[in-house]
C-alpha cells in the first residue's frame, strides 16, 4: 500500500475524496455507538473521521507516511504507522473495526488473526469500498491505460480463503448511484492515482499539471460539472466467540 502513494498522489487523495464513507457506513451500521474504532488503511483519514460520527474514539493505522502526513485533523481522532501485519494495540480493545478500500493490499491471515485479536466480542468488522467510474472522461483528456501488471484490484475483496472461524459473515451488499463533482474536484480524484498521474504527467508535463487537467475538463463540459457513476460495495462480518476444543 505505502508504495502507491508518493506525496504527490497523497496530496491530490487529501484534497478531495467522494463523501462516500459516511453514506456508506450509514447504510451499514444504522445509529449504532462504538466505545473505540480502529480504521485500518485509513490513507489521509476520510474514513477514519467518518468513523469518528459513530464512535468515542478512533485510530486511524496506515503504511504510509505520506498519506498519515496529511491526515484530517479531527478531536475524537489519532493517526498511527501500521506495516500492514501486526496491530500495535492490546487484545479487546475495538468495538468495531473498518477497512476502506484497503483489504486488497494488506490480505493475509495474520492480519486477520490481529483484526480478532484486538476487537471485542461481537464487534462489527466491515470492509467497504467505492469504484468511481471515470472510463469515459480519462479517454476524454487523453490518459492511456497500460496493460495491468498481476492481479486486477478487487473492490469486492473480503476475508475469503482465510480462516474465518472467529467470525460470522452478517452481510455483504452493492449499490449504484451518480456522484455530482466539479472539474477542480474530478481533477484532484484522477490524479490521486498513481499511474493516472504518471500517465497525464507523460503527455502534458508535471509542471502546473492540477490546472492542465482541470482546463482538459472543463473543456468537455457545458455546465462545469460531471455526473459520475459510483458503485458501492460491502461486507460486514461480527466477532464471535469460539469456545475450546476439547
């Protein structure tokens, strides 16, 4: 995770970010109340405020020092470095934990052994992200896409093929909706992605490239806003208790 954003792509995630997270969470756990949360992957701490709404508390880890750098300020919040394997907290301390766009990157069974380990019975544990579909306005400035190096990344990551014994799958769920952004912000959220970024700054220049990118759109728009097609996914799983085996 850490290596995908330099302080260039940090900066452009930490000017705008959809405000989805809320909504999101919303959806996902009603009015509920949490003593303290922990946001892993938290970036430059969208997520980790909009958990903020629901808790007394929250940390936010990331492995990036760069998007920890730049994170939102908020009084129930705290940012922390986290390696993507271990969880520098003492067991049962979180009553819900959250991942937002971050599970790709940080799988493993010893990130989940951690994940229980540091929750509290019954805690929520709720993966979500958010696919902003940006095909036909990259094609309109000119970006070109490479050819994708590994494994495409999965929106709809979860905890399958782990061992999930310590956890019951509550829920999992998608929605679709139209995401109104103005050519600054569209600008900001295209550049926020490294090859995108890359890409744009090989065919226009990295000098003034934010201003580049915003004339590019608002040259394809008569009203100076876009209307732009966002899928939402989610998976809510809950702690539970396993007894010995005898």
């Amino acid at each position: 995770m850490a290596i995908e954003y330099d302080d260039i792509t940090a900066f452009h995630y930490a000017s705008y970010r959809p405000s989805l997270h809320s909504l999101i969470l919303k959806r996902c756990l009603g009015d509920s109340a949490y003593a303290s949360g922990l946001d892993i992957g938290c970036g430059t701490g969208q997520s980790a405020v909009a958990l903020a709404n629901f808790c007394d508390t929250v940390i936010g880890i990331d492995p990036s020092a760069n998007m920890i750098s730049k994170g939102v300020p908020h009084p129930k919040l705290r940012y922390q470095f986290f390696d993507k394997r271990h969880i520098f907290f003492p067991s049962d301390t979180f009553s819900i934990i959250t991942l937002a766009g971050s599970l790709w990157y940080a799988k493993s069974q010893t990130l989940l052994d951690e994940i229980i380990r540091v929750s509290t019975l019954n805690a929520p544990i709720l993966i979500y992200d958010f696919e902003v579909l940006l095909t036909d306005v990259l094609d309109a400035i000119g970006f070109s896409r490479k050819v994708a190096i590994g494994a495409a990344y999965n929106h709809k990551e979860d905890f399958s093929g782990l061992s999930t014994a310590s956890m019951t799958l509550v829920e999992n769920g998608f929605d679709s909706m139209l995401l109104q952004i103005d050519a600054s912000d569209l600008a900001h959220l295209i550049l926020s992605v490294k090859e995108q970024y890359t890409s744009l700054a090989d065919l226009y220049g990295s000098q003034g490239l934010l201003g580049k990118i915003i004339n590019k759109l608002n040259a394809i728009t008569d009203s100076g806003t876009f209307d732009i097609q966002v899928h939402t996914f989610f998976t809510l799983y809950q702690k539970k208790w396993v007894g010995a085996v005898l």
